[in-house]
C-alpha cells in the first residue's frame, strides 16, 4: 500500500510538472494571431513526449539540427548535483560539528553567538557570491593567486559555487539545531538522566540528538528548498554550465519538463525513503485511536461528500453575524496590538525603518518627480578639468556613487524603496490572507484523509526551486517579445504587475494553506474550544473569537518570512534582469542603455552588481545589496520581537525593567542581612490615640485622621 501511494504522489507531482512545463510558451504566444489555447498546446505537448524525435536539444548557435536530449541535460544534471551534494554535504556536516560543541558553552557565549547567526541569514547568497568574488580579485591583484577558477566548456569549477552554496544550509542548519538542543536539555528526561549520573555528552549522543532527528529532517527539506533556488542563482554567477545554463539556452516546454523531472524525481525519491525509514506517525491511524468518524469517510461518496461540504459551508455563511462583523474592529485591533508590540526595542527598530523608508521614499518622489540626478563627465570648479567620467565612485559628485550612466545610486535607491518594499509586503499578505482562507476550509470542512492527502501533495512542491519556477513563469510576462513589427511587451503594464503578484502569490499559498490549517487543527484540539463548542459556538464564532487571536502571533511571523522570501526572488529575477512591473531593453544596434526597471524597484539596479562591475573595481555597486539586507535584517527583528512580546505573556520570556531590578536586588539584600532574634516575632501594639506623636511610618487610616480633628 505504501509503494502505490508511493507512485500515486510522484505520478500526481509529474503531472504538476507537466501542466508548469507549457506555460511559458501559452503566455509568449497568446495575443498572437493563430496562436493555440493553452489546454490545444497542452495535448499537443503531451502527444509530442511520446515521440522521440521531440526529444532533442536545439543549439541556437549551431546549424545542425541538435542533439539527443538526455546527452545534453544528464550531464549538466550530473554536474550541479555534484555541487549541489557537496554543498548541502559540507553545510550540514560543519553544522552538526558547531551545534554540538556549541552544547557545551555558556549561556553569556551563546548569546552573540546567536545575534551572529541572526544577522547572517539577513545576508543574501547574491551578496556571499559577490563578496567571494572581491576577495578572489583582491587576492589575485595582491599576490597573484587565482583563488577561484572560472568555469568554462572546458573546465569545471566547483570550489567557488560549493563554499557560496554550502553558507546558506551551513546557517540555518546551525541556528535550528542550537535551538532544539537547547529546548531538549530543559525536558524531564534529560533531568532524570543527569540525576542517575549520565554525563552531558552521553545525553546528547544517545537521546537528545535521537530525538531531534525526525523534526531536523523536516527543517532539512525546507533548508534543500532554499538551497536549490540558491543554485540557480549561484550557477549563473560563477557560470557554471549546469542545468540552469542549458535551460536557458533552449528555453522551451520539453527543455522546463525535463530539467523540472531531473530535479523533482531524485530529492522526491530520497525524502520519501528517509520518511518511511523515521516511521512517521499515520494521521489515520491516529485518528483511528481517538474513535473518530474515519469508518464512516470510507462509506461516502465523492458525491455525497461534496454536498455536504457545500452544506456545511453555506451553514458558516450564514451564521456569520454582520452586525457584530465591522470592518473597523480588525483595524482597531491592529492598531491596539501594534502599539503594544513598539514597547519592544527589536519591534520598533524594525518597524520604524520601514514606516521611514517608505514615507521618505514616497514625500521624495512627489516633491521631486522622481528626479534623479545625472553627471556623465565630472569636472572641477573652473569648469574645464576632466576629473572622471561615469560611473562615478563616492564620494564627488555623489556621496554613494552612480551607475555607469551616471545616475545617483542614493536617489535611485530612495525612489525605489517604496515599489520594492511596499509591494513585498503586499505579495507576503496576499500570501498569508489566501493561506490563512484556504487553511479555514482545511481544518473546517476536509476530512483526515484529504487532510493527508492534500499535505503530501503539496509536501512535493519543497522538491522544485521556487525561484525557478518563477523564472520559468515570468519569463513571457515580464521581458518584451517579438510580435513582427517589433519587440513589445505581450501583456499591459497593469496585467504584468496584477500577473506577476499572481504568480508570486499563488506559488506559496499551497504551502501556507497547509500550514495554517494544521495550526488551526492543532488550536482546535484544545479544550476552550470544546467548551466553546458545548455553549453553542458556530464555526465562524469559534474561528473570530477563539482561533484567530490565538494564532495572530503565528500570522505575523509567517508575513514577515513571506516578505523575505519575496525579496529574494526579486534579487534571484534581478540577476536575469526580469524587474517587477516589466524590463525595458534598448534594441540600439550601435549600443544602448542597459535593462532597467518600468517601476524603479530595486531589482532593476541587481543586474548592475556582477563580475564585470567588481572586477572593474566598482565596489560601490555593492550599495545596492545593502539596501536588501537591511530591508531583511529589519524584518527579521520584527519577526524576533513578535516572538519575544508572545514569551513575555505566556511566561517562557520575562525581563524586569533595570530599576525593578536594582530595587529587588537592593530587597534580596536587606532580606538576606535581616537577622531573626527573640523579638522578631513580638506583636507590636500602636500608642494610644491620645498620644499625637507618631513613629515614623507608621499608616493611619481616614477614621483616626477625623477623630484627631474632632
């Protein structure tokens, strides 16, 4: 049984592939007289893969008819597996090495060490590969050492791209283990086990590390996922001619088919075997255990089970009170949790920067017209001295230098900042507001089942790179084509911002959806629910009152690492030059402007920081990927104190402010000095009322102040 489910998902995982696979050429030929639809495009791909002839790799360059696809593809497969395995082999190895040792340190050494690890995974891979290439040239200029080969046809390169590839699983492998060992050795056992004289090594080889495991393969699959949408970027960088090379050489469906198989069947394969090894619990077979109503599911019908999920969903419907239902109270509410959240230090600084960079990105814009400054030849004060031609390096005529145009990298990057940030964040909501809506429908009205079902289903999306997926899909939208009285763009300048979100959306909210309507499951286990439900409490009451502030916190976290990721796939389309809102080229034979951004974003200035710009000693152009690492590190410590304000209120995190603490220390003190003698415990009798003179702090209450006067 479990090898048919087995096929059953990869089977269900090729077809996914298979529909993905048509869907650049569907979008560069639609508006195309006698162009197909894309379902007549799909049967005519897949009647085309049962034939061999279509099985061929054109070359462009050559004039020759092409060759056998898997000659071409299986060897640049083999080739970025290669890195790929020594990458991910070198990271997690090292990873595990650090977190064990890491074990053994104090508290006051683990601290920094975790502010390290906070700020490097705010570093995008684009800037390790960046800064990777200026020290080689640094180290080549110095002392005459090619530190990094470039790779060619001829030869491979694999160091450059393994040591880029391995900081980013190397990082989060690190940070996660240190986290969950650390949790590990606050549980019951590990207390038990030190009572009976185990020593700590023993503990952590023999328990903590076992038990860490299966939730660490999880996390693995997570970290590989982001790992592959690295590589597509890193192979580009150090040009490496693997399977992201010849992708786009010959970008068309049967080329997207079989570089998505060759990357889904082997990691599909690999984590399905480890997951059977682990021996994961059966949500069935739980739910078998807790006498729930799965003998019955087996009894429905598809039929009969959509009506009454139908059902079911026009009965929450209508239980919803509108009355009670304001369109004001989510606002308020925000605003009220927003204003609680800013007594964090992390939450404010992270806040503040964007609430700052937008606003004066935006005031700069409207005051300005989004001009930006321009100086293609710089001469000094008399007007006739050449002092330099663009680009310009900081910090005269600008503090931050400009673009080989001669453009101000600061005003770029300031008019940008609102597209770039404003519309990340909108991406990340959608993703969550569409999750946290299908979640509903997961918890509420799927059975165990489907539940399971659908979570291994979309469990295989962790083994296809999102940012290439996303290349592949925005390839048509975003770049102009040609149409035959020109290059133009197939798709309006409104369509390619509503599409583009589309896709960047719709990509993830699988994933979100899962996740929320697990926690939503997870919430509705508990038993304020159950005696939610015993009072009469509909689905809607129960998800607006009970469930919603219960997973508010979750929500957020969720948004801010939507948001980072989004950032990156701008960063990994940037480096293609595929800019939000469209490209502009210039189709100048003699030499025109370089590709830049219809919005301004700041992907559009991605494209500028490569090999070429730092070999030319244009470190400047490095500005630009600060402008995204600081977007994420913010983030990241509004992530951190959302997490830190939910600790404090459920107690796990608890800090008295510095005089709460001088003046208990100065408590514990005088406690500790006190000295008991046989009159500490002789009751003390106060004077006589008569008697007007009072010891000093001795508390008369309002009767005796009236009875004075009288």
């Amino acid at each position: 049984m479990k090898l048919v489910r087995l096929i059953t998902y990869y089977l269900l995982g090729m077809i996914s592939i298979f529909f993905v696979s048509i869907f650049p050429h569907y979008f560069s030929t639609r508006g195309v007289p006698d162009s197909q639809g894309y379902f007549e495009q799909l049967i005519t791909f897949g009647q085309d893969l049962f034939k061999p002839e279509s099985w061929i790799y054109k070359m462009e360059v050559s004039k020759a008819g092409g060759a056998p696809m898997m000659e071409i593809m299986w060897p640049a497969f083999i080739y970025s597996m290669q890195i790929l395995a020594g990458a991910l082999s070198i990271g997690f190895i090292v990873a595990i090495l650090l977190a064990l040792g890491s074990a053994f340190l104090p508290a006051f050494v683990l601290r920094p060490i975790k502010k390290v690890l906070d700020v490097l995974e705010s570093v995008p891979d684009l800037i390790v590969a960046t800064l990777l290439q200026v020290l080689s040239i640094y180290i080549f200029k110095k002392f005459g050492v090619d530190l990094f080969s470039v790779a060619s046809f001829k030869e491979k390169a694999y160091f450059a791209p393994i040591v880029t590839l391995a900081i980013l699983p190397l990082v989060s492998m690190f940070k996660i283990l240190l986290l969950m060992i650390e949790e590990e050795f606050l549980k019951v056992y590990v207390t038990f086990a030190k009572s009976k004289g185990i020593n700590k090594l023993r503990i952590l080889i023999s328990h903590v590390i076992k038990n860490i495991m299966p939730i660490s393969f999880h996390h693995m699959k997570i970290i590989i996922w982001g790992t592959l949408s690295s590589q597509f970027i890193i192979e580009r960088i150090f040009n490496v001619h693997g399977l992201t090379h010849y992708l786009l050489e010959n970008f068309q469906p049967i080329t997207v088919f079989v570089t998505l198989a060759l990357i889904f069947t082997p990691f599909y394969l690999l984590f399905q075997l480890i997951d059977i090894w682990l021996k994961e619990e059966q949500p069935l077979s739980y739910e078998k255990k807790r006498g729930s109503s799965w003998h019955k599911w087996r009894l429905r019908t598809i039929l009969g089970w959509s009506k009454r999920s139908t059902e079911n969903i026009l009965y929450t419907i209508k239980s919803i009170n509108l009355r009670k239902l304001s369109p004001f109270r989510p606002i308020v509410s925000f605003l009220f949790l927003f204003g609680g959240h800013m007594k964090n230090w992390k939450f404010a600084l992270g806040a503040l920067f964007f609430i700052l960079a937008i606003s004066y990105s935006v005031i700069y814009s409207v005051t300005t017209d989004n001009h930006v400054d321009q100086v293609r030849l710089h001469y000094s004060e008399d007007g006739v001295t050449l002092l330099g031609a663009a680009p310009h390096a900081p910090t005269e005529p600008f503090f931050f230098g400009s673009d080989k145009l001669g453009y101000s990298l600061f005003d770029q990057l300031v008019i940008g900042a609102k597209y770039t940030l404003i519309f990340a964040l909108l991406i990340a909501l959608l993703r969550v507001a569409s999750g946290l809506l299908f979640g509903v429908f997961y918890a509420f009205h799927l059975g165990p089942r489907t539940q399971h079902w659908l979570g291994k289903l979309v469990d295989s999306i962790h083994f296809l790179p999102l940012s290439l997926i996303a290349y592949i899909l925005l390839a048509p939208i975003l770049m102009p084509a040609f149409t035959g009285f020109g290059y133009d763009f197939t798709y309006s300048f409104i369509e390619r911002i509503l599409l583009e979100m589309f896709i960047l959306t719709i990509l993830v909210v699988p994933l979100t959806t899962v996740l929320l309507g697990k926690e939503i499951k997870r919430v509705l286990d508990y038993e304020f629910i159950a005696s939610a439900r015993v009072l009469g409490g509909s689905k809607f009451h129960l998800f607006w009152r009970h469930i919603f502030p219960h997973i508010g916190p979750r929500l957020t976290i969720l948004l801010g690492t939507q948001f980072i990721q989004v950032l990156l796939i701008f960063i990994h389309l940037g480096i293609f030059n595929f800019f939000f809102g469209g490209t502009k080229l210039s189709f100048d034979p003699m030499g025109g402007d370089p590709p830049t951004s219809m919005t301004q974003e700041w992907s559009g200035l991605v494209g500028q920081v490569g090999r070429t710009a730092i070999g030319a000693g244009r470190y400047w152009y490095l500005w630009i990927l600060v402008a995204f690492m600081i977007s994420i590190f913010a983030m990241q410590l509004i992530i951190q104190g959302v997490k830190e304000v939910q600790q404090v209120k459920v107690g796990v995190l608890y800090k008295l402010p510095k005089a709460r603490n001088r003046r208990a220390a100065a408590n514990a003190g005088d406690l500790l000095d006190y000295q008991l003698t046989k009159d500490s415990f002789k009751v003390m009798n106060p004077e006589p009322r008569s008697n007007r003179k009072m010891e000093k702090g001795f508390k008369i209450t309002f009767k005796q102040k009236i009875e004075r006067l009288m």
